[in-house]
C-alpha cells in the first residue's frame, strides 16, 4: 500500500509542472512582450518627451515677457529731491516746498513699474513645425520598435510550436527503434539475427537519444528567452502553447503588394519627415535673412516720494511710461558669406543626400519583399514535395516491413525506411515554417500594425 501511494505522490510531482503550464496564445505572448519590454517603455518616453518639448517651445515662443518690480528707499535729507522727471530744490520758494522741506529730514519713497515685450518674427511658426516633426519621428520609432518586437515573438512562438513537433516524432522513431530492440534481442539470443545488426541498432538508438537531448536543451532555452521577453519572473516557468501553425492555402501571398510594404516601411516614413525638416529649416533660415523682426514693448512707472504722507497730493507722486514698437532687419544674413546663405548651401547639400538615401531604401525595400515572397513561394513548393514523399516514404516503409516480418529484408533496410518516413515529415514541418515564417515577415512589412 505504500508503494503504491509512494507512486502516485511521484507520479502527481511529474505532472504538476504541465498541470501548473500557461496557457498561451500568439497575441497574449506579442502582448505580454510589449507590455514589458523595456525598450517599448523607453520609446514611449521618449514620445512623451517631446511632447512635453514642443508644449515648452509653444510658451517659449509666444508668451510675452512681462516684469513686475517694485522699490521701497530710504533716503537722509538732500538739497534736492527727484519728482518726475525733473528736481525740486527745497530753497526755491517757487516750489511751495521749502518751508515743509526744512523740517521733513529722512524720508521713505516708494516706486514700481510693469513692463512688458513681445516679439514676433515668421520663423518662430517653423520652429513649432520642427517640434511637431520630432515627436512624429519618436512615435515612429516606437512603432518601429512594436513591429519587431512582435515578429520576434512571432517567429519565436511558432518555431517553438515546430520544434516541439519535430520532438515529437523523434521521440516516436525512438520509441520504436526500442521496440524494435527488444524483438531483435530475442532474434539475436534464439541465432536468428547477426551481433552486428544488434550493436547498429543499439548505436542508433544512443544516436536519438542524443538529438533528443538537444532538441529538449534547445526548446528549453527558447522558452526562456520567450519568457524574459514577456517580463515573466521566472524564466524556467512552464509554458504550454495553445495556437499551432495556421492552414496554410498560397493565396494568401497575393494579397500582399510591394506598395503596402512601402507605404508601411518606418525608415521611408523617418526619410520623409527629415525632408519635410529640412523645408522649415530652409524656410527658417530664409526668413532670417529676408523677413525682419518685430519687437512691441511697453513699460510704466509710479512713483510715491514719501510713503508717510498723502499719496494723493500733486506734489507727492509721479509716473512715467513708454510704448514702442521695433521692426529690426539682420542685414549681415543678407551678405554672401553669411552663416545664414552658409546654412543654406548646407540644407541643400543635405537634401540631396537625403533623395540618395531614400532612393536606395526604396530599392532595398523592394529586394526585401521580392525575396520574403520568393521564399514563401519556394517554401510551398517545398511543403508540396514533402507531402508527396511523405506519401512515398509511408508506401515504402509498408512494404518493406512487410518484407522484412517475411524475413525478406534485413533490419537495416527497414530502419532505412523508418527513418526516410521520419524524415519526410521533419522536412514538412519545416517548409511549414519556413513559409509561415516568410509570411510573418511580408505581414509586418506591409502592414503599419504590429
């Protein structure tokens, strides 16, 4: 009784990693991924950055300056006292002051002013442009960064759900092969069957459990990789995957166009915002030398003499102000020579080597396309041959185990078949990869979503 229960409480500790594995979709393992990727959460930082960069530059540019002062002095008694914009000398009696100013001493003054500037000039507009291009190509690299994350898991995710497969029937070939092994022990002890066929065998056997072991390593080690990249905690977590490869048809690859995957391509899409860029650039730099600025400004003044009498009298306060309105030309960016006709010649230098770089990106992304198409049309040329062999393969291994139980074959020769049969189906799986494979990338190009 106890073994038994010693059995099963073995038996419960194998199963509990498959019974404790996640569930897991394609979507939900793009999803995860993006979700936790530390390079997605940099780029989306990044676009909010320059968000904040461009609402600065719009207060930057376009709030006036507006100054608040105010003055609280204490002054000892003088010949003369400031009022206005003029002096009043206490011995003057015309100035009705000379009796008070005597007898005032020391005396507290109090003055303020609020002044106020703005200036406007046409290549302030184009600056905000710029802003406005560069949180465009921070949100394109974000996208860009989303797209090939999601092919990565993608492609990840299914050559998982392939090598688990192929897995599969080696451990099939294995398990066979023992069987075998067994039956051909008897053969061997009863003299019906040669020593060397038994240690080929054996060889062979040693062989698969080989591979085996490596292909176990291998798929281990991506499902790691697959759980760091969704930010799982624990990288050895059992994971058990519920899509498999999709049905493939071939009609599929008519519906992707070279057009789509140009119009989709992020690195066209950086090009075409550095050119648009460039325009204000030049525009900018255009209207510093042709266009002048505008500076309006105004200011104003009051002043109290002495804070502790009546503010009111005539005698007592004053105020001044101003207002003025400056249109200024730079005529030094109007000479040859200039660091603005400088920058000129430089913008257009550049905007040629942008129309260069564009032109080669088109054509590298048309090479692209035209070898992920060629590879998928190659790949279902391949899944059809596979499948034909496969037919081939299992009508050969028939007959020639049919042989074989008639002692008309020897063991080699139905090994050989067992193993072109496996093989077969090996070579299946993998064209189904490949195909889907290319497929995932003609999606990802040609599509503006991840």
């Amino acid at each position: 009784m106890s073994k038994k229960i010693l059995a099963l409480l073995a038996a419960v500790s194998i199963l509990m990693p498959t019974l404790a594995a996640q569930k897991l979709t394609v979507d939900q393992a793009v999803e995860n991924a993006l979700t936790h990727s530390l390079t997605i959460q940099t780029d989306q930082l990044s676009v909010e950055a320059a968000k904040i960069a461009q609402d600065d530059g719009v207060t930057n540019t376009f709030y006036p300056t507006l100054q608040a002062t105010t003055t609280i002095g204490r002054s000892n008694s003088g010949t003369k006292a400031l009022s206005g914009m003029h002096y009043i000398d206490p011995s003057d009696s015309s100035s009705g002051m000379a009796a008070d100013y005597a007898t005032y001493g020391p005396y507290v003054f109090f003055s303020s002013g609020l002044s106020f500037s703005l200036s406007l000039h046409p290549s302030m507009w184009e600056s905000l442009k710029l802003l406005k291009y560069q949180i465009d190509t921070k949100q394109i690299s974000l996208q860009a960064a989303k797209k090939s994350l999601a092919l990565q898991i993608r492609q990840l995710y299914f050559g998982i759900v392939v090598q688990e497969e192929a897995l599969k029937l080696q451990q099939q070939s294995l398990a066979q092969a023992k069987e075998t092994l067994a039956n051909m022990q008897k053969s061997y002890e009863a003299g019906l069957v040669p020593e060397i066929n038994l240690y080929q065998l054996k060889n062979q056997i040693a062989s698969s459990n080989s591979s085996i072991n490596s292909s176990e390593a291998n798929i281990a080690s991506q499902k790691q990789t697959l759980n760091f990249l969704m930010g799982t905690e624990d990288i050895d977590a059992p994971i058990e995957f519920v899509d498999g490869l999709p049905a493939v048809t071939g009609h599929e690859l008519d519906t992707f166009k070279v057009e789509e995957a140009l119009a989709a391509d992020t690195d066209l899409q950086n090009l075409n915002i550095n050119e648009q860029m460039l325009d204000s650039q030049e525009s900018m730099t255009k209207s510093s030398i042709y266009c002048p600025s505008v500076t309006l400004s105004a200011s104003y003044q009051p002043l109290v003499y002495d804070v502790t009498t009546d503010w009111s009298t005539s005698t007592n306060h004053t105020d001044q102000g101003s207002i003025s309105a400056t249109l200024a030309f730079n005529v030094t960016n109007m000479l040859p020579g200039s660091s603005s006709r400088t920058k000129l010649k430089t913008i257009a230098n550049s905007r040629q080597n942008l129309e260069v770089g564009k032109d080669q990106l088109v054509q590298n992304i048309r090479l692209t396309f035209s070898k992920n198409l060629a590879d998928a049309k190659t790949a279902l040329e391949q899944m059809d041959l596979a499948k034909t062999n496969i037919a081939l393969a299992q009508k050969t291994l028939d007959l020639t185990k049919q042989s074989y139980e008639n002692g008309l074959t020897d063991y080699a020769s139905y090994r050989d078949a067992q193993l072109s049969h496996d093989q077969a189906k090996l070579n299946l799986l993998q064209a189904q990869y490949t195909y889907f494979s290319s497929v995932l990338k003609l999606q990802s190009e040609a599509s503006a979503a991840y």
